[in-house]
C-alpha cells in the first residue's frame, strides 16, 4: 500500500466519520437549557471564570491535536 491510497483512505474514513457525526440528529441537542440559565443570571465574575475554565480545557486538547498533526506529516514526509 503506497502513501497515497492510504492518505485517500484516511480522507475517506474521517469524512465518513464526520458523516456519521452531522446525522445523529440527537447531538444537535445537548445544550442544557438549566445550565445556560445559570450561567447567563450569574455576575460577570463568574462569567469571566467559566471562560478563563473553557480555556484550560482546550488549550491542553489544542496542543495535543496539533502535535499529532505535525507528527504525522512529518511523518509522512519521511523525516524523523
């Protein structure tokens, strides 16, 4: 199997996979409405700390995405 059918293949299994994701209908609707409300009646202190919050939460997820991603191409690109 050369580089080029396994990266078409990758291609066609994350679209697959993001296919699979936009059809469940029933992931649209996680959104909660108790906690919107009490996050939307709390002061601008606690505003402030939910989104200091949501940026710990990605910046560790971020990084490790992209270093797999550039791992990967660099990978495929023959260095070490």
């Amino acid at each position: 199997m050369n580089l080029g059918s396994s990266i078409r293949r990758a291609c066609k299994l994350g679209l697959l996979g993001l296919l699979c994701v936009f059809a469940a209908q029933d992931a649209f609707a996680q959104g909660c409405a108790m906690c919107y409300t009490s996050a939307a009646g709390a002061g601008s202190r606690a505003a402030h700390a939910l989104d200091f919050g949501i940026l710990v939460l990605l910046l560790p997820t971020l990084v490790l995405f992209l270093s797999v991603i550039v791992f990967t191409f660099r990978r495929a690109a023959g260095g070490n």
